[in-house]
C-alpha cells in the first residue's frame, strides 16, 4: 500500500493531537488528586531551617562596640567557646576537668576566679568508671551535693555526622530534669569521640570540628576538649586544623614525683584575650571512697591548689616548640646579636640581645625545613606560644622587640 504525503501529515498529526490530549488529561488528573490547586515548589522543613541559621549576618552600626565579653570563668574560660586541654598521658589533665566541671556546676570560685553557674556534661569515652570515682571523691572532699554535673558514657562519633545532633537533643533533655542551662560540656578524649575517622586527615578533623560547632550552636555551652600530646612535644595529636579552630588552648606540665608531684595549667594560646602563661599549679590529693571485703582501700585523686613550679633550665630539657623556639633563638642570637648599649634603659648591660623578627625568621625556616607545608597562621602561633613559655620559665629575657639568654639562672655559655 502506499502513502501519500497528504495521508502521512494526517496520520502524524493525529498522533501528536492523541499524545498531547493524553498529556493534558493525565494533567488535570494530577491537578484534581491535589485539591485542584496550583502547587509551588518548597523546601523541606528541615532544608528551611539550616538555610535559616546557617547564615548569621550583623550590619556594623549594630556592632556594639561596649559588649563585654561573657566569661564562664574569669579569665580563664569564655562562654561558648572551643578549648583544648593538652598533656601526656597521666599528667592529670582529666581529674583537672573534673575539678573545674564540679566548680562550675557548684557555682563555686575556682582557684580564687569567679565562675559563671551552669550545668556540666563530662562525656567520659575512655574510664567512665574512673571518672565517677573522680566525681565521688570531689563530692566528699568539698561536702557538696545535688549540683548539675553528669557524666556521660556511650560511644560518640563525632566525624560520623549525627551523633553532635544525638548529643545536642540528649543535653536538651538534660537541661530540663536539671532545671540549669548547659555552661561548659567535656570530651574525654578527643581520640576517643572522633569516631572511625583518621585524626591525621584535614578531611576527617574538619567533620570533628564541625560536630564540635553544631554542639555549640545547639547549647551555646563552652566545648572543652581533652587531647594527648605526642611524647616529644606539647600539642595535641593529628592534623593541624584543630589548632586553627580552637579559641584558647592549654597544657599540663608535671614536675617531681611521688608526693611531691606538683601539675602547672599553663594557657599555650588565646584568640581573645591576654591569657597566655601559667593559670594555676595543683597536686592531686587522694580521697578514701571505700573498703571491700577483702580490706582493699579504694580511692579516688581531688585536685588542690598550690603555687606552680617553675620550669628553670639551661634549655636542656625543653620539650616541644619551646625547644625548636629555644635553638632557633640560639642560631639567631649568634648570626644577628647585638650588644646592648651601655646604660641603655631597661637593658643588661653587656649582653647580646637579638630582634624578634631575627629570631621569628629563623625558627619560621627551621621549622619548614621539616614542614614544608605547615601554614603561617599555625608557625606564628607556635612561636607565640613558645614565646611565652621560654619567658615565663626565665629562659630568655624581653623588652619591647628584644631578647637576650636569662642570666639570673641560665648557665654563662658564651664560652662555648
């Protein structure tokens, strides 16, 4: 049979006539399964309220320059911020998070500073046991009773993506069997709460810090987290970004042994602040909880306050970036020093001081001969820090923009 081109126009126009009348009819099914109502396109609920709060914008005349910055203790802890709390293995820095917790859900002084009162969350990932006998032992120690302290136990994976939310809503529930808003939350360790996540990835410690910002802006509570350093240095262990997203962070020092072990809590760096330097000394008294059948004591450390020691020597047994610091400050004192002017004001006499962009330049090169890709922003916070404690520990003397070696109790090596 054949076809004109007059029988073919028809049958497809007959085709596309039928297609789209099906169309149509298929559409204005649709339309009246809906109510017979247009529909706009919307976002989820959910999708709505992270647009919402993901974007906080402040115009500068609504900047108000007379705000006084909220401390949750004074001079010491902002509220609301993200601090790192540093050490070596049993150097004592989880009984000290313990003691500053109960002061602050006791609303008690801490060390002769004023607190602000709040509930505390101690999430003890690693011994929880121990740390309720930690509790248990402060508790009889100061005689106090009914504070909101509570500790915390499960596993937490903080680089998972849900678990800050999980955490968030059970704190939620928390604030309101306590009647007390949460002021400060502690993570027992970082290592333990990152989850599968490797700490030496950026990839993997951005998701730790952003679990740690979803915590803040679901509580507004301080996050304080405890963190081992490696054991030749006094930063906490992994990639870099967590020192970048801290807002003040901390080290714990021990000196002597037995009973005459003394802790100093020295502040390494703040973002906010003047901080930086030695914040208190304690020792770690034991608390008596019980005895068994058998007649076994058990017991429990409390922290007590007394006067830090300070850390005096020739720059032998310096450990971490105060000890680059300190060698990168020997090389640029003998390549750059100048000798202080006779009655110079404020100056030794006699001595070779050096300037501090001499000896900033020679630790930021020493450090990228072994770091070639370590950050500006990360190299002038280590020589911050390390600024502070050679100074602090009378290793090297200061005035304005200029350093010499301590001689009050530094050993004469200029003959060396």
């Amino acid at each position: 049979m054949k076809y004109s081109l007059k029988d073919v126009f028809q049958e497809g126009t007959y085709f596309v006539e039928k297609t789209v009348a099906s169309v149509v009819a298929e559409a204005e099914r649709i339309k009246a399964a809906n109510g017979n109502k247009p529909k706009s396109l919307q976002s989820p609920d959910q999708i709505k309220a992270d647009l919402k709060e993901r974007f906080q914008f402040t115009w500068f005349d609504d900047v108000n320059a007379s705000v006084i910055k909220d401390e949750l203790i004074k001079g010491f802890l902002g509220a609301g911020e993200f601090s790192l709390f540093v050490a070596k293995p049993g150097s004592g820095k989880s009984a000290l998070m313990v003691d500053i917790g109960c002061h602050i859900a006791a609303g008690i002084e801490w060390h002769g500073r004023k607190v602000k009162q709040g509930m505390v969350v101690f999430f003890a990932a690693e011994r929880k046991p121990l740390t309720e006998r930690r509790v248990a032992a402060w508790r009889k120690k100061h005689n106090l009773s009914g504070i909101p302290f509570v500790v915390a136990g499960g596993k937490l994976d903080l680089t998972g993506g849900i678990d800050a939310k999980i955490l968030a809503a059970a704190i939620a529930g928390l604030e309101g069997k306590s009647g007390q808003k949460c002021a400060l939350v502690v993570l027992d360790t970082v290592t333990r709460t990152f989850g599968l996540g490797d700490q030496n990835q950026s990839k993997d410690m951005q998701r730790y810090i952003a679990s740690v910002d979803e915590l803040h802006r679901a509580t507004g509570a301080h996050v304080a987290a405890i963190h081992h350093s490696g054991w030749e240095g006094d930063r906490g262990k992994g990639a870099i970004d967590l020192d970048g997203a801290i807002d003040v962070s901390f080290v714990v020092d021990v000196k002597g042994t037995g009973h005459a072990k003394v802790f100093t809590l020295t502040c390494t760096g703040a973002n906010d602040g003047d901080g930086e330097g030695v914040v208190t000394g304690f020792r770690l008294d034991s608390v008596e909880l019980g005895t068994d059948a058998d007649g076994t004591v058990t017991t429990a450390p409390v922290v007590m306050q007394v006067d830090a020691v300070p850390c005096k020597t020739d720059g032998s047994n310096l450990t971490g970036n105060a000890a680059k610091a300190f060698k990168s400050f020997e090389l640029a004192l003998a390549e750059h020093g100048q000798l202080s002017s006779e009655g110079a004001h404020g100056f030794p006499d006699g001595l070779t001081v050096v300037s501090r962009d001499r000896w900033q330049d020679q630790f930021y090169s020493d450090a990228r001969a072994k770091e070639e890709k370590v950050t500006e922003d990360t190299l002038s916070k280590r020589f911050r820090r390390a600024i502070v404690d050679l100074v602090k520990s009378q290793q090297i003397g200061t005035l304005g923009q200029w350093f010499w070696l301590d001689t009050r109790t530094t050993p004469d090596m200029s003959g060396q």
